[in-house]
C-alpha cells in the first residue's frame, strides 16, 4: 500500500525521539490520573500502552496529543514543548502532527464518510477537491471507497473505525494515537484494524497505541508500557508475533 | 470551501428543526419590532419634520388690538429668547352658515360654523410659512385662499374661482388653498381687505430660542406678554397642543406595541440562547471531535455562531420585510383621518437598518456566551463527556420525587428539570414571558372594552333629519313636533334631540363642537371620570381629553360664541371618553346662545332608547312609516376603529407570542430527547410504556408551565398598570380605577393555567416522537 508516504511525515526519521515524557503529572482535583510519567518514543516505532481500567491511559495519550494539559512535568513531541504553546497553538499542532484513533470512533454525524476523512486536511488550508481526491485515495486503500458516501450512522463499527483510521492518516502524521482501537468491534473487524495498523507501522508511521487487548499488543507493537496507578511499572521489547 | 464552514453547514442541515425554530422566532420578534418602531418613529419624526421645514409657529397668541398696539406687540416681541416672529396680523372670526340652501354653481360651501380669517401678504416669512399648494396667494381685496389639507377640497363646488358668500363680509373669491401645521388661520385674506371684515383681534406668531418644552413655551408666553396692558391677550395656542392632537392616535399604539416589541425581542434572545447553549452542550463530544481533529478554539466558535446566524440572518431578512409590509397598512390606518395629509405614512429606513443589523448582534450575543463555553472546554473532557455519564445535579432532587407516591413517569418528569437547570431557568423564563404576554392582552383587551362600554351610549335608534341637498326628504313636521310624535310610538323608551352646533371658544383659534341634548339626556350621560352630568343652563360636560388639550378643569369657566353672541359656561363633569374639542351641553345653554332655537333646525338627529324587548328594524320601520323625512339608522354603540385595531392588533401579537413560547418549550423537550435517548432507550427496554414515556416528557415542561405562570401573571399585572394608562394617556384621556380593576378570580385562574397550556402544546409533538423512538435506533446512535 503506499499509504506508506508517512515514513517521512512530519519530517521525521528513524530513531529520532518523537515523544519525550519527563515527570508528568495530572491531577483531576483530589484524584491523581499520571504520577511522574517519563517516557520516550522514537520514529518508526509502535508502543503499546497497557493497564488496568483508571490507571490512566486516556490522561497519558490526551497529554501526547496536546488534548490536556500536564498539572506538571514536560510533553515534548516532535521537538515541541507542549506546555509553551497556546490553546491555538496546540491546534496548529495537533492537524498537522497528530492523526488519533477513537474506541467510539468520533465521527462527524453531520458528513458523509469522504468529507470526515477530507476535513481534516481542508483545516490545514487544503481545497476541497484536492482533500477529497486524497481522502478518497486513503478510503480506496482501505477498501471502502464505495461507503464513501454513506453517512456513519449507516456505516458498520469496523467501517466507522477505518474511516476514522483514514481521517488520522490524512495530514500524513509524525505520531498516530489510537485510544482502544479494537474495543468497540467484533473480532473480525478487530483483526483488519489491527492488519491496517500493523501496515502502517510496517511502511514507518510511528504508533502510540492505548489497550486492553493483550492480542492487539503482541500483534502491532516493538514495545509494551505497562501503567499502574499513575506510573509506568514495566517497559519490554516485544517480538511481534504476526 | 473552508472547514468551518463545511461543518456549520453539516450542522444546520442536520437540526434542521432547531434552524427552523430560530428562524420562526427571530422572524416573529422582528416583525413585532418592525411595527412597534415604525409606529413610533411615525409619530413623532413627521410632524417635526414638516413642522421645522415649515418653521411652524411654536406659539400663537392673538391680542385684543383694543389694548394694545401693534407696535407695543413688536416691541415685546423683539425681548430676548423670541428666535422669530411674524405678524401682527389683523384677524377676524366669520361664520359660514349651518344650513345653506341649495348650492348655486360656483359658490362654495364650507362646512358650517365659525372660520378664522387672518390678513396676511406672503404665505412665508420668518414663522408660519404656510404650504400653498394649490393656485396662489392673495395679492389685493377680494380674494381668499382657503385653508385645506393638502389635496382636500371641501364639497363639490370648492375650486379655485368659486366664490365665498359668508354673513357679514363682501363677496370674496378663492384664489388658493394652502395648509399650516401651526393652525393659525382657517383662511387667509389680504391685509387690505381685513377692515371691511372688522377684525377683532391681532394675531402673533413666535418661535423662541430652544424652545422644546411646555415650560419653555409658556416662558416665551411670559416674555412676550410682559407689560402688556391687562386683558391685552385673549388667547395662545402651544404647538405642542397641535401635535398633541394630530400625533394622539399614533401615540397610543406606541406603549402596547413597544412592550409587545421588548416582550418578543426577549423571547427571542432568551430561545437564541438556549438553542445555542444546547446545542453546544449536546455537542460536546462533536466539540471534542472538532479540537482533535485541530479545529482551533476560534473556529470551534465559528461553528456555532454561523450555526445559529444562518438562521438568524434569514429569520431577520424576511421579518424586516413582512414587518414593512405589516406596519404599512397599520400606519395607514392609524394615521388616516388625523393626519389630514400633512403627514406620509412611511417606514423610515432606519427601522430597516436598526432590525436588521440589531436582530443578528443580539444573535451573536445571546449565541456568543455558551459558544465561549465550547471554546474554553477541554478537549479532552469534551471526547470523553461522550461517552462517559455526567454527574447529574439533579440526581438527589429525582431520588427525592421517585420517594413520593406520584406514579414513576410523573416522579421522573418533574425530576428532569433539575438535570439542566440552566435550560430550565431559559425555558422558564420563557414561559413567564409568555404568560406576561397573555396576561398583558387580556388586561388590555377588557379595559379597552370597558372603555368601549363607557363610551357606549345604551341608544338603539338613531335617525337622521333628512337633508333635501343630498336628495333625501326634509320632514314636514317642526323639531318639537317630531319629538312629540317619536314619544307616542310603541317601543319609545327615551327620546334625546341632538343639535351638534360649531362654536368658537373665545380665547382660542380652534373651534369646538357644541352637543346640544334636550329630552332624556341625563339617561344619554356615559361614564364619568370626574364631576356630574350638565343639567341646566350655563353647565357643559367635556371629555378628559378636552381638559387635558385646554388645560381646564371641573369647575372652569369658558365662553362660547356662536355668531356674535357670547355664553359664560361651567365645566361640571369630565366624561372618560370623547372628542378633545367638543363640549355636551343641556338645551338650555344653547338656547342663550341663539335667540330664537326655534326658527333654525338646530336638531339634526335623534336618539332613541328601546323598551327592553322591542325589535330594532320593525321600531325603525315603524318610526320611518311615522314621521317623514327621517331616516332611521340601526345603531351598535360606540366601537371606534381604535379600538378594533388595538384589540385585533393584541391578539395577533400574543398568539405570535405565545406560539413563540411554545416554540422554545418544543426546542427543550427536543434537546432532552435527543440526549437522553440512552436513558430513553434503557427505560424502555425495562418496561416504559410510549404512553408513560410521553406523559413524563410533558411532566417535566408541564412544571415549568405551572410556575410559569405563578411567576408571569404578577408581572402581566403590572405590565398592565403601567402600559394602559400610557396608552390612555397618549389620547389624552384618563381612565377610572374601575377600567383598571378588570382581573376576576375565575380570570386569574385560566391565566394561570396559561404557562401550563404553553408547555403542553410545546411539549406534545416532541414527547410522542421521543417515545416512538425505538430501542435499536436509540442503540445503532451510539
Ligand atoms: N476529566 C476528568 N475529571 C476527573 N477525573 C478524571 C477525568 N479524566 C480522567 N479522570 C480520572 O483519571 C483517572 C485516569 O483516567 P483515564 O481515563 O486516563 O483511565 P484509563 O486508564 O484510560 O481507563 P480505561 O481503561 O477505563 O479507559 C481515572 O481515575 C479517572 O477517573
Ligand atoms: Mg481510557
């Protein structure tokens, strides 16, 4: 597939750290989400982040995506400081930067599947013959080319989850998030998001991947970080078993 | 295309029914403002207008030339404070008879009664410059221009060219008509020709420096009457007067149609409001989405601004125009037979302009508060309130309702409210504003009835003299005799004879009609405001109105004049309803007036009161069979066009009102809907019948309708107090507290129950759709 153009995106090359965690914490008033995360991700890699429900997963792939802000430490991705930047500033970032995956996939009931997967470049100042004709080239490589008109209300969990796959990769992204990608699909379209994921990181797209699936762990990423309490308690390289 | 307007669009596609709503609502509330403003600026921006164009005279006074020379009036009238003055100019008060034979061609014919002739050789000048606008102006003895609104002629035989035959002056012919806001003359003659018409008095024209006030103006009275000899002026007209009067019709829509304005204005912002506010708390996770996907706080902004401007803008586009179109006629209406065409009714743009760039600011502005909220939200928060369940504020007050004995779908209705209270307070507030409305009209709309009634003079039958110059029959019979003959008919009850007389009212350039009654007038005496019905000689009853125009009271004295004679009345009694320049009077007073009221047929009408029982047509029948040459008229009572206006006006605006309100109770119970369509679906899949389904949905709008209106109907109340005495006042009336007290219990009660019927119809159609919902629908949403 040659959705593989991202090797290259965001300007970044291999080995070169992408996400660099130092001391993050996040406190929800009384309660602590992150206690003192550090973490490092390079290009080209694709971590898996594992834990017990509440341990504070979310927290940590929200911070990564600028989506909140640290009550402490330093979120640096793609050699940006998150924490200098702007609401505004953070936006920026984030359309060009970051592609993310939802569980409940977090599609516009508004627009059709085409102009879901275009938007996200029609932000960056694209036109929108230009982002439809890329958006329809991703759904093409996805195998739903022909849904591209079908509004996601109509569209089957796993077609929602690689339209949404497809929205993520449109700005050709440094870091692709996905919060339980599989959680919400049956085992066989599980499995085809997986295979997509696996593809991506095959052809260097760098991957932060949040879950519960032991499965999707082992299958899709070099490295597991478990998170308890707050903490990260354990990091393995992980051989891939697909 | 860009994004954010891609997704806007998406959006207002996709709420379709709120984007309708808004622009049902704006639409209503511009159409209200449209006409109120309109009305308002109508009213009052012509007459200044045409009254600075024409530099009007902010003071007339007329001087008794017996007393004072013209030299001595210059002299006053050069003091500081006087900006202008025109005159002296001789004036003289002719009569033009009441009943003229038959016209001969080329003899006009003015209405009878009383004409003020003033001397005067340029139509324009420093003040006063009178509008001629048609043939010229008088150049030697001999010629009059006639003083006519413009474009009106009086009667057939009124041209320039015909000639006026008045009693006590030489032949003169009509070279011109010419039209004043200032009143100052009812025709106008070369100075030349003033002695051969013995003037009786000397007339002035001022305008003062700054002088906007009554204050102002009757301290430029004082200035420029100063040291005149006593009894030197005998009498001044403020234009303030003038426009009271010809400004008074229009005045009186102005309240009402300002507070049914505001009252619209606010529903709208408050619906605006809580569209907005819902749908960007319903959309926090499209929020999320939006940020996630890069869209900048600023943008998230934008989306729910043109969200809701789309609508707006269009709502207030096609409300300006209705409203144009509205407020043309009703301007028509309002001022057509007061203006006498000195006025056009026309929309000034700036109502246009004001609506139209004010509708979509209160737009933004009501929008731009919970749009500020989805700009400061968390992104982060905003994904997972998705998904996650909230922690409901109201979950301690529903568990208190669900341990009472109502049956569950009522308990969890009124439990709802609690779960957003923010839409619930703008729901309410709605509701109370609705209920404010009705309660308003209808207060309105009994006092105007009582003043209907209290101008109602309880006569069936009213039949004219016959006019032979209109080819009727003149009767045979003498006045005294008619009146004999209508007593012995069977059905007579009361008979009052009617001799509407024009007077002079020394001491003022306007003439006043005189109401002459003889027979059973105390039975014709409507309401009274102050005092008691006129009995005997030298006794007048006016109408408020009067007073407040000649600024009179109970207890003054006037003198009327009626071709030469003069007769010292007293005011006895004020009537609530009635005409500014008419005074009722017995018999007798008029008798002093004419030497001999029975040579003339002073009497041209009489009213009848019926039997109980007898039927109007067979009396009238009867009565025409009787008594020749009079022509019988089925007679209603006293409703005016005002009246029927206002009334039908009110109840146009509150049922758009209250619509509106409905409105705004529909868009709740559809946000509620949609986002309690999980709990919807979970109660459901326990065992919630739709019947149960629909009755909590109303539940929860039918409490707010309750306190609705246990909050709108006081507020209606005062509402009341203040718009209807305004209004009153503007005609120059007054109203007793009876025309005031018209609340009843049982009328309380169904208004109370008002908010409650808002509620239930808004919240019908939306409940039953929510629970039509089915389970899999609400479960494939998610
Ligand atoms: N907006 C918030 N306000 C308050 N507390 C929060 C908020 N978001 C998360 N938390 C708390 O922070 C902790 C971590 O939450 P987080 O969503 O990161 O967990 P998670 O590991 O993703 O769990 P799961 O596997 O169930 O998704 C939890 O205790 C949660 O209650
Ligand atoms: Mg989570």
């Amino acid at each position: 597939m040659t959705t593989g153009d991202s090797s290259n995106a965001g300007g970044t090359e291999a080995g070169q750290v992408v996400v660099h965690l130092d001391g993050v914490r996040k406190e929800y008033g009384e309660s602590t989400a992150l206690d003192g995360v550090s973490l490092d991700i390079r290009a080209g890699e694709a971590v898996a982040v594992m834990g017990p429900s509440g341990c504070g997963k979310s927290t940590l792939l929200n911070m990564v995506a600028g989506l909140d802000r640290p009550t402490s430490g330093r979120v640096v991705v793609n050699g940006e400081d998150l924490a200098s930047m702007s609401e505004t500033g953070l936006a920026l970032f984030r359309r060009r930067r970051i592609g993310m995956i939802f569980q409940f996939f977090n599609l516009l009931d508004d627009l059709p599947a085409l102009d879901n997967v275009a938007l996200a470049a029609q932000l960056t100042g694209v036109s929108v013959a230009q982002a439809r004709r890329r958006a329809l080239e991703l759904l093409d490589e996805l195998g739903i080319a022909d849904r591209r008109n079908v509004y996601p209300a109509a569209l089957s969990g796993g077609e929602r989850q690689r339209v949404s796959v497809a929205r993520a990769l449109m700005n050709r992204p440094a870091l692709l998030l996905a919060d339980e990608p599989t959680g919400a699909l049956d085992s066989h379209a599980g499995e085809q998001v997986m295979d997509l994921l696996i593809d991506l990181n095959q052809i260097g797209q760098t991957l932060l991947i949040v879950t519960h699936d032991q499965r999707l762990a082992t299958r899709c990423a070099s490295r597991l970080v478990e998170v308890a309490d707050g903490r990260v308690v354990r990091q393995r390289s992980l051989e891939r078993t697909a | 295309m860009s994004a954010v307007w891609q997704v806007s669009r998406a959006a207002v596609r996709r709420r379709r029914l709120q984007t309708f709503v808004i622009a049902l609502v704006v639409l209503t509330s511009t159409v209200a403002l449209v006409v109120a403003l309109g009305l308002l600026d109508a009213a009052s921006a012509p007459f200044d207008r045409t009254f600075d164009q024409q530099r009007g005279a902010q003071l007339t006074a007329t001087f008794d030339p017996a007393k004072v020379t013209d030299a001595q009036l210059a002299q006053a009238a050069a003091r500081p404070g006087v900006a202008a003055v025109a005159g002296p100019f001789a004036q003289a008060v002719l009569t033009a008879p009441s009943n003229t034979a038959v016209q001969a061609p080329g003899v006009d014919a003015p209405p009878p009664g009383p004409i003020t002739v003033v001397g005067r050789a340029d139509p324009a000048g420093p003040v006063d410059r009178v509008d001629l606008w048609e043939g010229r102006w008088v150049e030697r003895p001999g010629e009059i221009v006639l003083m006519r609104p413009p474009g009106e002629h009086y009667g057939p035989n009124e041209a320039v060219g015909s000639r006026l035959l008045l009693p006590g002056a030489p032949s003169l012919t009509v070279v011109g008509f010419a039209s004043t806001l200032s009143q100052s003359a009812g025709a106008w003659v070369s100075p030349d020709q003033m002695p051969a018409l013995h003037p009786t008095a000397s007339q002035v024209l001022y305008r003062f420096t700054g002088s906007g006030t009554a204050d102002q103006v009757r301290a430029g009275l004082a200035t420029v009457t100063a040291g005149l000899p006593q009894g030197a002026l005998l009498g001044s007209l403020s234009y303030l007067t003038v426009k009271q009067d010809m400004t008074a019709t229009a005045n009186a829509y102005v309240p009402f149609l300002l507070a049914f304005g505001v009252l619209g204005l606010v529903v709208a912002v408050l619906i605006v409001a809580n569209v907005v506010s819902g749908a960007v708390v319903s959309g926090y996770r499209h929020i999320g989405v939006l940020k996630s996907l890069g869209f900048t706080p600023n943008q998230v902004v934008a989306v729910y601004l043109v969200m809701v401007l789309a609508p707006g803008v269009v709502g207030a586009v096609l409300g300006t125009v209705l409203g144009d179109l509205a407020a043309q006629p009703l301007l028509h209406t309002v001022f057509s037979g007061f203006d006498y065409g000195y006025f056009t009714a026309t929309l000034s743009p700036w109502v246009d302009v004001l609506t139209l760039l004010g509708m979509p600011a209160v737009i933004v502005l009501a929008a731009l508060v919970p749009a500020l909220r989805a700009h400061r939200l968390s992104a982060a928060r905003a994904i997972s309130a998705g998904s996650a369940p909230r922690a409901g504020r109201g979950l301690r007050v529903q568990r208190w309702f669900g341990g009472t004995r109502l049956p569950r779908a009522v308990s969890l209705g009124l439990g709802l409210p609690f779960a957003r209270p923010g839409r619930s307070a703008l729901t309410l507030t709605t509701l109370v504003l609705g209920v404010t409305t009705v309660t308003l009209a209808s207060g309105l709309s009994s006092s105007v009835a009582a003043y209907i009634e209290a101008g109602n003079d309880h006569v069936q039958s009213v039949s004219y003299v016959g006019d032979a110059e209109i080819g009727e029959r003149a009767p045979t019979l003498a006045d005294a005799a008619i009146e004999a003959k209508l007593r012995s008919l069977p059905g007579t009850a009361q008979v009052t004879a009617m001799a509407p007389v024009e007077l002079h009212m020394v001491g003022s350039s306007q003439i006043v009609r005189g109401w002459f009654m003889r027979g059973d007038s105390a039975g014709m005496s409507t309401a009274m405001l102050k005092g008691r019905w006129a009995s005997g000689p030298g006794e007048v009853v006016v109408a408020s109105s009067f007073t407040a125009k000649h600024g009179l009271t109970v207890g003054d004295h006037l003198t009327l004049q009626l071709a030469g004679r003069e007769q010292g009345v007293t005011i006895v009694g004020e009537t609530v309803t009635g005409d500014a320049d008419q005074v009722e009077a017995p018999w007798e007073t008029l008798t002093a007036l004419v030497p001999d009221p029975g040579t003339t047929r002073y009497v041209n009408q009489y009213w009848v009161r019926l039997a109980p029982g007898t039927n109007v047509d067979a009396y009238d029948a009867a009565l025409a069979a009787a008594v020749p040459g009079l022509y019988p008229t089925a007679h209603g009572g006293g409703t005016d066009s005002l009246t029927v206006t206002i009334v039908g006006s009110t109840t146009v605006l509150t049922l758009l009102l209250a619509a509106v309100a409905a409105l705004g109770v529909f868009n709740t119970v559809v946000l509620n809907a949609r986002e309690r369509r999980r709990d919807l679906g979970m109660l459901k899949s326990i065992g919630m019948t739709p019947r149960q389904v629909t009755l909590m949905m109303v539940t929860s709008m039918a409490a707010l309708g309750v306190l609705g209106g246990l909050l709108g109907v006081p507020i209606g109340l005062a509402a009341h107090r203040l718009v209807v005495p305004a209004m009153v006042a503007a005609v120059g009336n007054a109203l007793p507290p009876s025309m005031m007290n018209v609340w009843h219990a049982p009328a309380l009660a169904l208004l109370l129950l008002a908010g409650v019927a808002i509620a239930v119809l808004g919240a019908l159609l939306p409940a039953r759709s929510a629970a039509r919902l089915t389970i899999a629908e609400v479960l494939r949403s998610e």
